[in-house]
C-alpha cells in the first residue's frame, strides 16, 4: 500500500477556503486533515463544526477529522454529521476510550486514537486491536508550523512492533513537522499516513508537493 497523504486544514488560507478544497479535490492528496481546538485541551482555538460542515459539502475526499478537545465522547454524533469519515480523539482526553471508541465504531466512521509526544505507546497495549488508527503527534499539539520532534520515529518503530506483534490491522499516522525530509524516515519507520500543513499548503505548487510525498 502507499503512503495516505492527509493535508491539514489547519494551514490553508481561511480567507480562500473554498479555493484550497478545489486544490485537494483536484491533487493526489487521499484526505483532507481537520484539526478541531477547543482552547482548553490546547492552548488554541481553531475551528469547529460549522466550518467542517461548509467543507463536506465541496470535498470529494475522506475528512480525516482530529480533534484536540476535551470529552471527545460527546461529539461522535456531531462529527459524523459534518461528513467525517475518521474520528481521531486524544488518549489524554478519554477517560472511557473503549468504550468511546465502539461508540464512534457504531456510526460507521473509523475510530482514531492519538497519542501526545510524552505519552508512551504501550498505554495502548490492551486496545490496539479495537483501534483503525494511531496518530503519532511528532509535534505538541496546538499550533501549526512546529519543528519535528526526532524521538517520534522511535516511537513509530515502537507502536509498528506492537501492532504486529498484536497481528492488527491498525494503521500509523503521524501529524507534525512532515516535510520532504522527515517524510521518507517515517515512512521507513513504519508511517501509513503522513499528515502535512504548512510543507503543502506553503509551497510555491502544493500539487506536486502532495505528488513528491505520495512517490515516497
């Protein structure tokens, strides 16, 4: 399988959304990476349900929907109406996360879980099975355009041995610092999806730049 590629939202001109959308429509890109802040869970606010449903109605692509907000589990039914095809929430935000994650299972959308850069990997030893998606945060999350935190392609080796070794089918993404150079090592790690906001929706030509990750 090649790599999935997930453009973030995040860093796309709000002024033009519809603009970048038709951009995402028309790449190589396989979804499209919605970052949901609430201001408590993170220090930032970003966007919510309105805007992601104004989105659905115009992307032809998978809303990989991540949200960094507190109490996830009130907000299945709600994301799914906006048209998510993935339901990404925070281990750290989760108190019940098997039973949240059978819930957003229920709906028909994959159930996501991500993990913050000091969180280990082997919190997730007795679910992984239960989970379509692990998202390594290889930045703190929050904000977009932050360096790339090194210690996270150990992390992606660490969460691809426990996934065999479980014999699952769970799939490894990672979102934060993901560019032409950190893209390739994670992808040798053991990366399914690359997440990228500002190395895409900053270049000169993000259609090649969605082209380029996708060869790799």
């Amino acid at each position: 399988m090649s790599v999935i590629v997930s453009p973030s939202l995040l860093s796309a001109d709000f002024l033009h959304l519809y603009k970048d959308i038709e951009m995402i429509n028309n790449s190589d890109a396989d979804w499209l990476h919605m970052d949901v802040m609430d201001g408590s869970f993170v220090p930032n606010i970003s966007f919510g349900f309105p805007v992601m449903k104004a989105v659905s109605k115009v992307l032809k692509k998978p809303m990989d929907v991540h949200l960094m907000i507190k109490h996830p589990e009130n907000y299945i039914q709600q994301t799914l109406d906006c048209g998510a095809a993935i339901m990404n929430i925070h281990y750290e935000a989760c108190v019940h996360l098997h039973r949240t994650l059978q819930a957003i299972k229920a709906t028909g959308m994959k159930a996501g879980v991500t993990l913050n850069p000091s969180t280990p990997v082997n919190v997730l030893e007795d679910i992984i099975g239960d989970i379509d998606i692990v998202q390594i945060m290889s930045v703190n999350p929050g904000f977009g355009g932050q360096s790339f935190i090194k210690s996270s392609l150990k992390k992606v080796r660490k969460l691809k041995a426990l996934i065999e070794n479980e014999h699952c089918n769970t799939l490894i993404e990672v979102d934060g610092g993901v560019n032409g150079e950190t893209a390739p090592l994670l992808i040798d790690a053991g990366t399914d999806i690359l997440v990228s906001g500002s190395y895409i929706f900053g270049s000169k030509n993000p259609y090649s730049t969605i082209k380029s990750l996708k060869a790799l």
